[in-house]
C-alpha cells in the first residue's frame, strides 16, 4: 500500500510540474511574442521617424512623421558672459542663432559688442553699449530688447554662457580641433588674462579655447589682418567658426554617452528661459545637422568715435540690415513647389514670375570669396567673364571648406552646371530670393 500511495503522490506531482512547465513556456513564449512586435512597432516608426539616430531619439521622446513637419525654425539670442571681474559680467559674445529641422538649415547672425543702443548716438556713453546692459540687472531681458528693435526679429529664447560653461565642455568633449588663424600673444593682468597661441590646427582644451574666443589683439597692437577681419571684427569671425565647430565635434555619436556630464554643466554654468519641452522636440533632427548648411554673418554698420565722450560706437546700418535679415532668416526657407511653379513661405504662397534666362548677358553673378586664398576671388571672376557670364558684386565671406553657387533667381540649370564646368568645381543649391540683387551667387571654397 505504501509503495502504491508513493507512486500516486510522485506521479501527481510529476503532471503538476509537467503543468507549471508548459505554463511557463507559454510564459515565456507570450513575452517573448510581446519583445517581438513591440520591437517591431518601435522598429517601424523609427523607419517612418526617417531613421538614423535621429529616427530613433525622434521615437524615443514620443515624435511620429509628423511632429518635425509641424515645428518651425528655432531662433535664440546667444549671449558669452566674462565672468573674471566681479560684478561687471560684460558680454564679450553677442549672437542670433537660428535652426529649421526641416531645411537642416542655421544661422548665426554676430552683434559687434560696441553696438550703440541709446537714442543719441552724438552723446554717447560705453553704459549704452549693447554689451554693458546684461551687467545693468544681471537679466538678459534688455540685451534681448535691443537685439530685437536691432534686426526686427521676434526672438523669444535667450541662452546665457558663462566664461566657465565653454571651458568644461569642451573639456569634457576631449578637446576641440580647430585651426587657429594667426599667432596670438596678448597679456591682460587686471583680468588675469593670458593669450599665447600659435597658429595651425591643433586640438584645444577649455583654458586655451578661452583664449581664442577671447582674443582681440596683440600685446604689440597687431590684430587680425585686414582680409580676416581686424580686431572685434575678426573676433568675432573666429568665434563663429569656433561655434560651429564646437557643435560639430560635440555632436558625434559617442559624445552621446556623455550626455549627462554636458547636462551638468549647462545646469551649472548656462542661464536659459527655453523650456525642456520646447528643446527636446528639436534635439532628435540636431544630431542630423552637417554644419556646411550654417550662414554666418556680422550685423553691418560702422565704428566711430565722432561723439561728445569720444567714445568708439558701432552705428548699424539700418537699410543694410533690413536686406540681410531678409537673406539670413526668411529667404532661405522658401521652398520650391515644381509642380506650379509656386514657392511657399510659412502660410503664404508666392507666385514666381521670374523668367529663366536664356543668356549668359543676361545673368548676374555675385561671387563671394570664401577660399581663405584672396587671390582666389580675381581668378573666378576672370573665368566667369572670360565666358561670358556678367559678373556684377563682389566680395568676401567666412572661410567654408566647399564652393557653393547658390540659384537665387530661377536661373536655367544648364546655366548652373556651366559655371560650375567654367569654375571646376562647386555644389549647385537653390534659395530663390525675389529680393535679391543677384540672380545667382558663388561663394568660393577651399576646394577652388
């Protein structure tokens, strides 16, 4: 009987575990179905996201197909606070920075430090400088207000740096690489400030890009040369191009893996009224961004110290600055419909009654130096003609390593690719502009 009643037990415990086995298997199996098709779906709208990192972050923070067709460019004033004088914190770095997700097109627009701000520009004081009004309340809210009557743009977002935020992260990047244009000695001991850089490329760490972003001139009196940009000029051309390279070398993909110690620092060491929200639903297309597709420019205007205190002012031009706006941040975003030859900006759609040219006479060319070579500008315009091209604006422009020929005016693309065969060299893009000067632009690259 025991023996018997033994059996029974292992047998009916046997077909108990034979149960919660398949139970678990089933188990099993159903999570394993879930992990499929949920993997699937993220899959799937990552792919519908455009794919990519950028597919991926864009799920992540919950975006469908849609979400980047529905934001519009972003635009923030950048101020660069000195924060090596107490209680002065003067603004050595002033910028309008633009970026549409949807173009994968950016701006940066530099406000000269000296820009005068106040009503009579013949009793002027250095308190009415745009860089001395941070320091009035310690709140940007009046740089902002004067940057916005300046350029007539409605920027809502302000970003403030302070000296210490650019010194750890580009530490915490490993370094930036970037060419330094000339050598720079400069000793300031009232601010504990030290300049002793050679030129070249090399890589920097935050002590020396301080340096760079900071030079003005030497202890000599030499600045920048003339074709660069002396003085605040050329300041702030290197800085622009320093900006742009930050965020290039920032934006790799295995800075991703130091994202919280960025984070930190900006909690640390920035000042900004962009809301999480509003930031997070641009960051996913950031990573896309190739920074050939930044503009950079400088207000126009001119210094002077024809004032009562004898103090030297920068005067915008007003008329020049209304054009240039127009270039930097409404033309560049007018897409072209082919099917009815219409463009749309924003809301609105503009017929396009331009006529392509059928002549060589008839198209006017502006070519833009951007090769660091001043010879450069010369030997394109001699090509251009020598084939019958008008060329009638010339100039130059920030350092870009590609030769771009922008149509700004329905030009035929016949006609394009033949200044580019003329030339050598050169990508064609279009950005019709009916308020452009120019039919079409030229800007030379390094690859001239």
């Amino acid at each position: 009987m025991g023996k018997k009643q033994m059996n029974k037990k292992e047998i009916k415990n046997n077909k108990k575990k034979k149960r919660k086995k398949k139970t678990w298997k089933k188990v099993l199996l159903i999570f394993l179905l879930a992990l499929l098709i949920a993997g699937g779906v993220f899959a799937y709208k990552v792919y519908k996201n455009g794919g990519g990192m950028s597919g991926m972050l864009a799920t992540m923070v919950g975006h469908d197909e849609n979400t980047k067709k529905n934001l519009g460019e972003f635009r923030a004033l950048i101020l660069g606070i000195s924060t090596d004088q107490d209680d002065v914190d003067l603004t050595d770095t002033i910028m309008v920075a633009s970026y549409n997700p949807n173009t994968q097109k950016a701006t940066l627009l530099s406000i000269p430090r000296d820009t005068y701000t106040g009503k009579n520009a013949a009793k002027a004081t250095a308190y009415e400088k745009i860089n001395a009004l941070y320091s009035r309340k310690h709140r940007p809210d009046e740089t902002l207000e004067a940057v916005n009557e300046i350029t007539g743009l409605n920027i809502e977002y302000y970003v403030v740096v302070k000296t210490e935020a650019l010194i750890k992260l580009v530490d915490v990047v490993g370094g930036i690489t970037f060419n330094v244009p000339i050598n720079m000695d400069y000793d300031d001991t009232s601010q504990d400030l030290h300049i002793h850089l050679k030129a070249g490329e090399q890589k920097l760490d935050g002590d020396k890009a301080e340096q760079l972003v900071r030079f003005r001139h030497n202890n000599n009196g030499t600045s920048y040369p003339e074709e660069y940009g002396d003085n605040d000029t050329g300041r702030m051309r290197t800085q622009r191009e320093f900006m742009i390279q930050v965020v290039k070398q920032t934006a790799k993909p295995e800075n991703i893996f130091k994202l919280g110690e960025i984070l930190d620092v900006a909690k640390e060491c920035v000042i900004t009224n962009i809301d999480f929200n509003v930031a997070k639903d641009y960051i996913p297309y950031v990573v896309e961004f190739n920074t050939e597709n930044m503009l950079t420019e400088t207000l126009p205007g001119t210094n002077t110290d024809k004032n009562t205190s004898g103090t030297w002012i920068f005067i915008h031009d007003k008329a020049q600055t209304k054009t240039l706006i127009q270039e930097l941040f409404f033309d560049r975003d007018i897409q072209e419909t082919e099917s009815n030859g219409q463009t749309t900006e924003g809301n609105t759609t503009v017929t396009d009654e331009t006529i392509s040219s059928n002549s060589k006479a008839d198209i006017t060319i502006e070519v833009l130096n951007g090769s660091g070579t001043s010879s450069n500008l010369q030997k394109v315009v001699n090509q251009l003609q020598g084939a019958g091209f008008k060329v009638t604006r010339t100039g130059s422009t920030n350092t870009t390593a590609k030769t771009t020929i922008i149509n700004k005016k329905n030009v035929k693309d016949t006609m394009l690719k033949n200044m580019k065969d003329v030339i050598g060299t050169g990508t064609i893009e279009t950005s019709e502009s009916s308020s452009s000067k120019v039919d079409v632009t030229i800007i030379i690259g390094k690859d001239y």
